[in-house]
C-alpha cells in the first residue's frame, strides 16, 4: 500500500512539473526588475491570493469528511452488524 502510494505522490509530481515552467517571461522580467521592497510586496501578494482558494478547499474537504461519517454513522445504526 505505502509503496502504491509512493508512486502515486511520484506519478502526480511528475504530472505537474511542466507547469512550473509556464511563468510568462514578461512577467518574470518585471518582477526581477523591481526593488527588494516591491520583490517582498509580490511574494506577500502571491500568498494572500493564495489563501481563499486553499481556505476554500480546506472547508470543503472538511465538510465532506465530516458528512462521510455522519453518514457511515447513521449506515451503521440503521443496519448493525451481526
């Protein structure tokens, strides 16, 4: 199992490798050509950009989680097992 696994988080990681590569010149350019203030007030940007959707993502599997449960729960209460 944890080697299937493995090749999962291998496979996925592999996947996703050409798009760290689509960062558009022109705007790597304009990045590098500001001060180390304005580097810092992009990287800030980037990360708070970042967190509704992560945020978003978290609550969402949460919920699924929880409702799996609730579920399973209610499956097991409704049906017992010999």
């Amino acid at each position: 199992m944890k080697l299937r696994l493995a090749t999962l988080a291998l496979l996925a990681g592999l996947w996703t490798a050409p798009a760290f590569a689509q960062g558009c010149a022109m705007c790597y350019s304009t990045a590098a050509g500001t001060t180390k203030d304005g580097q810092k007030a992009i990287s800030h940007g980037v990360l708070i950009l970042l967190a509704p959707p992560v945020g978003f993502m978290t609550l969402g599997a949460g919920f699924a989680v929880r409702y799996g449960r609730k579920r399973d729960r209610a499956h097991e209460i409704a049906e017992p097992q010999d």
